[in-house]
C-alpha cells in the first residue's frame, strides 16, 4: 500500500487497517513456523505496510504532513 493512498484515509480507517496487518503479521507468522507459508516475502510486506502506517498516524499526530 502507498502511502499517498493512506494519507487520503481518516484516522479510524488507518488504525483499523493497522490492526488488520497486524492480525495477517501474526497469521503469517504461525503460518511460517508450521511450515505452511507459501509466499515468505508477504512478511517483510506487512512488516513495512505496519511501519508505513504507524508513520503516518504518527505525522498527523504531530501535525506534520502536507498541509493544502
């Protein structure tokens, strides 16, 4: 996800978008411990889509961001 398209979301819409990587993050990761992970890169994905995203929610708490 880009994070042009998270910045034109609403706060709500961001954290709940947090909390649904983060739920994937940990299915991906029971996932690869059991040996049933097909697709290993989607980690490192959801990884920086979480950090992206705290980033984000971040900025606007601060105030920071394009303003205009």
């Amino acid at each position: 996800m880009k994070a042009s398209e998270l910045r034109s979301l609403s706060n709500e819409e961001i954290k709940q978008k947090e909390q649904e990587l983060a739920k994937e993050l940990v299915n991906l990761k029971f996932q690869h411990s059991s040996g049933q992970l097909e697709n290993t890169m989607r980690i490192p994905q959801v990884k920086r889509d979480l950090a992206r995203i705290k980033t984000i929610l971040r900025e606007k708490a601060l105030g920071l961001g394009k303003e205009g």
